[in-house]
C-alpha cells in the first residue's frame, strides 16, 4: 500500500504542483461533464481529487468505487480556478489530480448517512457505533473531549498534582447507589463491587502522604435510568492534604478556567459564584439553579398577612408562606388547558393547588375575587407587565420552594427556548444529613466521610440532626449538577458521632469501611476533594443534548449495549465455574 504524504485536510495553494499520496474514505463522487470527482475523507478533513477520463485504466477503476471505499491515491496536487475555489474547506483552494488508485477495502452500502446530516434513530447510531463515529460531527465531540481531558490533565500536573490509577475490582464504595458486583472464582460465592466512585483509595492516598492525587476515573453505579445517565460514567476526581474548600475552589476554578478556554474560547469568571444551598432553595426551589432563566422565587407572604381568604390566611396562622416567580411573556401561553396541566403538576408535588396570576389587558387570576387588593401588590412587587404570567403556592417554607422550583424547571424545559451561555456556580453548605422517609432513616447527604460543620454538630447532634450542614459543595454548570465533594473528617470522634446519627453500628461500619477507619488511626492529615462529571462537562461544551453524544461507547436508556450485545446470557460451565446458579423463575423469564 501506498502510504499516505498528507492528511485529507492538510493541503493548501502552496503545496500546488507536488506529487502527494493520500489515504482515506470515499465519501462522495459527483460526475461533471464525464470528469470524477471524489471527495476524500478521513479525520482531519476533505480533499477533491479527480480523474480524468483521458487516462483511461484508471478512470474505469475509479468508476467502480463507492461510498465508503478505502483507497490510497496518488497524484498531483493543483490549484484550483479561482470559480472552483470552496471556502468552506480548508483544502478548498487545491485538488489533486490523480495518478493511480489502490482499492484498499470495499464498503457496503453502510445502514446509516455518513457524508450527509440525516440523523438516523438513535438505536440504528449504537448498532452501528463505528460508523456512527466516522461522521465528523461526532468525531469532533470526541476531539473536543479529548481536548478538555488533555488540558485538565496539564492544569493539574502543573500544580503537583500525581495521576493515580485505584482498583476497579473493590468494594462497595459509600455513593449509596447500588453496586455492580462481579462474583470470584477462585472465592466462590465471594463478589467484588465495582466502584461507584475512588472515594475511599483517594483519601486513602491521603493517608499515605501522596498529598495531591487526580485520576480520570470511570465509576459505576446500577441505578434505574432516570433522564440522561449511564451506568459506567467519568469523573475527573482529586483529593488534597492540609486544605480547605477554598483550595478545592481555586484549583477547579483554575482548571475550569484553562481547559474551557483553550478548548473552546470561552472564558468563564476567574471565581465563580457562590450560594448556600439554604440560598438556592430559597430563591430557586433547587440546589442546583440555572440562573440564565431568571424566574426567581419571592416570599410575597408579608402582602397577604391581612387576607380574608381562607387558603392563604390558615396558610400563614400555620407558619407558612406564600412564595412566587414571575415567567416573562408567557401569559398567552397558559390557556386554561395548561394551566390545569400545571396544577395537577403541582398536586402531585404534593402543593395544595396553584394560584397564577395573568397580566393581559386586564388582570386575570385564580383568586382575583378574593384577595384582589393583594393580587395587585404581588403584580407590582413583581415589577410584572403585561403579557406575563405569576405562578403562586402556599404552604411550609422548604417545601413550598422545592415544589415551586420544580414547576420553574418544568416551564423551563418545556415551555422556554434554551438560553445561551454558562451560568456556573458553587453551591455550599449542603445539609449533613437528609431524611430517607422509604427507609425511615437519617442518611449522610453527600456521604459520611463529609466533615460537618462542628459548630452545628455540637449544638443539634443530639436534639435536631437534620439541622447540621456539613462543608460539601457542588458545583453548578446551566442547571446541571456538575460536580461535588467535600471537607472530609480526618477524627476518629467525629466520625464516630456521624456513624451513630446515621445509625450505623461500630460492627457494621468496620464491616464496610474498616480498612478506612484503621488508615485513619496512623496520622491521616486534613483533607478535601471534589469529582467532576466529565461526560457532562462536554456534553455542554459541545452543545450535545445527550451524554451519550460525547461518550465513544455508551448505554441505551436501559443499561444495554447495542452493538456488542452486553449484558448478556453466559454459559452454564461459565456459571459452574463461578459456583453460580440463576433462580428459576426469573431464567425462564428470558
Ligand atoms: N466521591 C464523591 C462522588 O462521587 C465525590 C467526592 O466527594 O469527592 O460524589
């Protein structure tokens, strides 16, 4: 074979006149006035190459080529006249003029577009993954991913920071999602669990002195497939010693700030902004807020304190508020028809109802014959004009918010047009702990090697759990939660304290962690970290709607692997080896 002189994107005007050999896809063939033209393709771009019917061997050769051949031609590269000239290629001001052509391997007709943007299902795209990945759209998704990795890499390495690899055969691992397991053969009945996360080897390695770890680590949890996750997923992970969250921001800052920049051009704030997660709640019923939308949440409560209307008045005598958000221009959308949709949404929220408040010629509301006075205060305070909407409720404070900013986010996602832009945000002082009502149990938030704050712990570990906050933080990318981490205890005392609230016995905690809690009995220095969801980060740097556009290789909605078949069945002597039977019931079932 032939190999190749050039890329197909690499020739210019002023290579015109050498003799070049370029390797490549087939990806179109136009026939003008009995000349061929074939457009070669690979990675770096395209390049025109054409065969002259006069040399008469190799044009019925090339007259036997189709989309997606794979052939190496030689020839001549020429400047193309100035009519000819295609400024929307970066070869488009030469082609090359053939001189011979090796087939190099034939192609089928392939099941989906290749040289066109006509997306077929996405089932047909992960079936046929490879040549999925041979369209430059989704090849520069890949680049840019590399790019992005590349570039933390380098941040990091500058700061001292050393790559280092932890086991993917482990243990269960304290995410608190389910654990994949991998049975042992040569300990039958014995599994190891993949992990959900490196969080224990990195503080491990803490432990051991390493002092600034990273790792582009897969995790793996086996959860349902709620919206846009993936079993096997990246995290860019890191670990420090002797700091605190401001260390922790400063370096993700940083390396936020480098790899956007050098991989797309934009420049995000040296600092990012902060909010307490009480705040976010507050004024966005979310902890995790996209602020380009606006529509934050009101307490319009002190305007209603003298209401004779029952709904909101026995609201307020029970301590509760009235909280609401304005969508702009939206009043005309919201027929009786949605509305009604909304407030079912809102029941099911668990709200009493939803008052909204239309701002037409007129003002229009749900309780405009009862409080009138007061609707037209909330109007005001809102600064609302015509054309918008107001959306209300009632009810305790936390959850009114909550439910309020999930209506927001409804609205946002189904009613509104995409903003542009970054909004990027930490949100800290996330509570220590939350209350699992399925399981009727208090519950490490974020997980329970979280350092909480020690003034809270001593004030409410004993009469109000659920009151301490603990010194995790996230960090907030267009309303997806892109990143958390935290101060991690570096006490036995407090660790133990945590264990007992979340009612995990010393038994029980040696038996999941033990090997953890005995590093941390030979000298384990103060520590914090973070895990940055890295398929998400690209996914919205590259405008994709879906993490799967950004990763090689992903899942299906429903955990499976098109392609390849995975998961699938495996042999009885594949069973018997592992000492494994499968129950009945549920191997008939397949
Ligand atoms: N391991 C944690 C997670 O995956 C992140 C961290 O605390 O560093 O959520």
């Amino acid at each position: 074979m032939e190999k190749r002189t050039h890329n197909c994107g690499e020739l210019r005007k002023e290579d015109a006149g050498k003799e070049v050999v370029l390797n490549g896809w087939v990806d179109r063939i136009r026939d003008l006035g009995g000349i061929k033209f074939i457009l070669l393709r690979d990675r770096y771009g395209f390049t025109q190459v054409v065969f002259d019917p006069e040399l008469d061997d190799l044009y019925k050769k090339a007259l036997t080529l189709s989309p997606e051949y794979v052939v190496s031609v030689k020839g001549k590269v020429v400047k193309r006249p100035p009519d000819a000239i295609n400024p929307k290629m970066s070869t488009g001001e030469i082609e090359v003029h053939a001189t011979s052509l090796d087939i190099l391997s034939e192609s089928e007709t392939p099941p989906i577009y290749i040289n066109i943007d006509d997306e077929a299902s996405e089932e047909l795209r992960l079936k046929f993954r490879y040549l999925d990945l041979r369209r430059p759209k989704m090849q520069k998704k890949l680049i840019l991913r590399h790019k992005i990795v590349q570039k933390i890499r380098e941040y990091l390495n500058n700061l001292d920071f050393l790559e280092i690899e932890t086991p993917v055969l482990t243990k269960s691992t304290p995410e608190g999602a389910r654990d994949f397991l991998v049975p042992s053969r040569i300990k039958p009945g014995k599994f190891y669990a993949l992990p959900q996360s490196p969080q224990l080897f990195k503080q491990l390695l803490m432990v051991a002195g390493m002092d600034r770890y990273y790792q582009i680590a897969k995790c793996y949890r086996d959860e349902d497939f709620r919206a846009d996750r993936q079993p096997e997923f990246t995290q860019v992970d890191l670990e420090m010693s002797f700091v605190d969250e401001e260390d922790i921001f400063n370096v993700v800052e940083g390396m936020l700030n480098k790899s956007i920049k050098e991989s797309v051009g934009v420049e995000l704030p040296l600092e990012f902004d902060r909010m307490t997660y009480a705040e976010a709640i507050e004024t966005y019923g979310s902890d995790r807020p996209d602020r380009r939308y606006g529509m934050e949440l009101h307490d319009v409560t002190e305007i209603f304190f003298s209401t004779d209307f029952r709904v909101i008045s026995s609201a307020i005598e029970a301590n509760g508020v009235v909280k609401a958000f304005k969508v702009k221009g939206l009043a005309n959308r919201f027929s009786r028809k949605v509305i009604d949709q909304y407030v079912e949404f809102a029941r099911s929220l668990g709200l009493g109802g939803l008052i909204w408040i239309k701002i037409e010629d007129e003002i229009k509301s749900s309780i405009l014959k009862f409080c009138a006075d007061e609707i037209r205060t909330t109007v005001n305070s809102l600064s609302a004009e015509k054309g918008d909407l107001i959306l209300m409720a009632v009810g305790d404070r936390v959850s009114t918010s909550k439910a309020l900013g999930k209506i927001r986010e409804k609205i946002i996602s189904t009613e509104l047009p995409e903003a542009q832009g970054l909004d990027i945000l930490w949100v800290t002082e996330f509570p220590m702990f939350s209350f699992n009502e399925e399981e009727n149990r208090i519950e490490a938030e974020h997980h329970p090697f979280t350092m909480p704050d020690l003034e809270d712990m001593a004030l409410y570990k004993n009469s109000d759990p659920l009151k301490i906050k603990s010194r995790a933080y996230d960090l907030v990318i267009n309303g997806f939660e892109i990143g958390s981490g935290s101060v991690r205890i570096h006490r036995r005392d407090i660790q133990n304290d945590v264990f007992r609230l979340i009612g995990l016995s010393q038994e029980e905690a040696d038996k999941k962690f033990g090997f953890l809690l005995e590093a941390f009995k030979y000298g384990p220095p103060p520590h914090a970290g973070i895990a940055l969801g890295l398929d998400r980060i690209v996914a919205i740097l590259a405008g994709a709607n879906s993490i799967r556009d950004v990763i090689a290789f992903p899942k299906t909605a429903s955990g499976s692997d098109i392609m390849t078949g995975a998961p699938s069945e495996v042999s009885q002597s594949q069973l018997r080896e592992l000492k494994l039977s499968l129950v009945k019931g549920e191997e008939e079932e397949k």
